[in-house]
C-alpha cells in the first residue's frame, strides 16, 4: 500500500465536488488502483427506475480519476468508454476497481470494473489518461 497514493487521492477528493455529491467514498490506494464505492440513491434512477448510466459513468471515472492520479502527477482522460452490463437499482452499493493496464511518459490506460453488492458486474469502463506536466500540489 502507498501511502503517497493515498495521500494523492484525499488532496484530489477535498477539490472534488462531483464525487462528494454522489457520495463517492474511497476504499482502497496504491500507485495505479483505486477502489471506490456509491451507493445508488432514488435520484440516481431514470425513467426505468434503473441508474441512470451517466451516474454509473460518474463513478467510473471517478475510480479512474483517482488511479490515474495517484502518482501525485496530474493526469486528466483523454478518452472513455463504457459498457453497461446489467441494470443498478436504488439501495444497491456499487464498487468500482481501477487498474491500471499501461502508464508510459504521459499517456496510460486503465481498466474500470463496476461490481454490485453480489459482487456482480453492472459495467465495464476503459479510460485512457493524458499527464499534463503539473503535480495534483501545482507544481511542474
């Protein structure tokens, strides 16, 4: 475990309003991994009363957001992808694990899983992640 990754996550997650609006909690940090959870709540559903795909894509990102960032270099996706598996419902607590595939010189690429509380997958996301030179503190 790294503590510098962890260090790196709560630096982002005291900027990020997104992920503490969802309720987005982190879980676990290494260098390349994150795991975090959410817990679907009513608002979260569409008109299927299923969640709402832009909320599971929230949570996915959010995982790679954190994995991609927690060399403390900042990094921002430069492309996404998601496939939706099954259907989330309200009260269900969903994981998402991020690892990473590939981290060269500045690009990388990191594979997403959505798990529910069965530890059944709901989506599969791949992020790919630019570094822009910066560290998370500003710095070069």
């Amino acid at each position: 475990m790294s503590h510098n990754a962890w260090h790196n996550a709560r630096t982002m997650y005291e900027q990020d309003a997104c992920a503490q609006a969802l309720g987005i909690d982190i879980i676990d940090m290494d260098e390349g991994y994150a795991v975090v959870t959410m817990t679907i709540t009513p608002q979260m559903r569409n008109g299927h009363k299923t969640c709402h795909g832009g909320q599971l894509f929230s949570l996915a990102d959010t995982a790679f957001a954190y994995a991609c960032n927690s060399q403390g270099l900042a990094a921002v996706a430069s492309g996404c992808a998601i496939d939706f598996l099954r259907p989330g419902f309200a009260g269900d607590t969903l994981t998402a694990t991020a690892r990473v595939k590939h981290q060269g010189k500045l690009t990388g690429v990191y594979d997403i899983e959505i798990q529910n509380q069965q530890q059944k997958t709901v989506a599969l996301f791949r992020g790919k992640s630019h570094r822009t030179g910066g560290s998370l503190t500003g710095g070069a």
